[in-house]
C-alpha cells in the first residue's frame, strides 16, 4: 500500500513533470503470487513467502494501471526485479523460522550484491533509453514477462479501486 498511497498523493505533481519515472519494485517470485480481491490474505491462509510474492504481484499490477493512468503525459511507471540480493531482509537472525533460515545461507553465496541488485533500478529511473519503456517489468535492463494474472487489465484496475477504498478507510 506504501506506493499506492505515496505515488496518488504525488500523482499530479507526477503528471505536471517532464519526463516524470515511476520506478517500483517486484520480483520474479511473482510468479507464486496469486491474488484474489474478493478475499484478504488472511482469509486465503496466505503468508509467509506467498504472501511477499502476491505482493510482488500488486506491485507490477499497480505499475500496469499506474502507467494506464499516466496516459497522455510524459511520465512513466516501470517496475523492476532485483534478483536474489545479498542484503539481511529476510535472512540469518530473521524470525522466518529454521528452515527458511537454512535456505537463506544455502542460497546466500548465490546472491547479487546491492550495487547489482539497484542496476535495473537505477538504470529505469534515469537512462535515455528507459524513458521509453511503458507500465513494464524489467529484469536486468530488458522487459519480461511477468506471470499470467499481472496482466489482467481488469485485475489491475479492480486492485487500484480496492486499494483507493483502504486507503480512504486508514485515513481518520
């Protein structure tokens, strides 16, 4: 919900700017994501790692109706998969459990490190040829393919409504 509610509040300062990027973050665990608005995640038994993925999920469907709300402007949103990145989120120490602990140092000699992982970032937020990219998911410098649902045109407009309606409940 943090770039929902960051990006609507900027949006038409965003929509004034030339040349204006929208940069968010995904992941290729997108792919194990599966959302369903009728149900919170709760509701679903989802949590842990299907939980991060479904929010990797909402991410590039909020970038897809970001940039489909961006239409006619200059600005553009563009969502990007870091890679597996050594970083401590989610690893040693963390309160993920045992066995999720033992897979992090397993996987950690095959991380990325941070200056690797923020490439494609930095390279969307400011490089000519980024500029050009539309509402995409991108791993490492190129559009991808993301799964199935996070391209759902009605699936993105449904979570940005949805996500309108929460945030105007949080707000007091």
């Amino acid at each position: 919900m943090a770039y929902f509610t960051l990006t609507t509040k900027l949006l038409n300062l965003i929509r004034a700017t030339p040349g204006a990027r929208v940069v968010s973050t995904a992941s290729s665990m997108q792919a194990r994501g599966k959302l369903d608005l009728e149900k919170t995640p709760t509701e679903l038994g989802v949590s842990g790692p299907r939980a991060y993925a479904t929010s990797k999920l909402a991410n590039i469907l909020f970038t897809k109706e970001l940039q489909r709300r961006l239409a006619g402007t200059d600005a553009v949103a563009n969502c990007f998969e870091p890679g597996m990145v050594r970083t401590q989120f989610g690893g040693m120490g963390s309160d993920q459990g045992f066995l999720l602990n033992m897979v992090y140092q397993i996987a950690a000699p095959f991380a990325v490190p941070p200056e690797v992982g923020a490439d494609s970032l930095i390279w969307l937020a400011t490089s000519k040829e980024a500029a050009e990219l539309r509402g995409q998911y991108v791993s490492k410098r190129k559009p991808a393919t993301p799964q199935t649902q996070a391209m759902d045109t009605q699936l993105a407009e449904g979570l940005w409504a949805l996500s309108e309606k929460l945030c105007a409940k949080a707000v007091v």
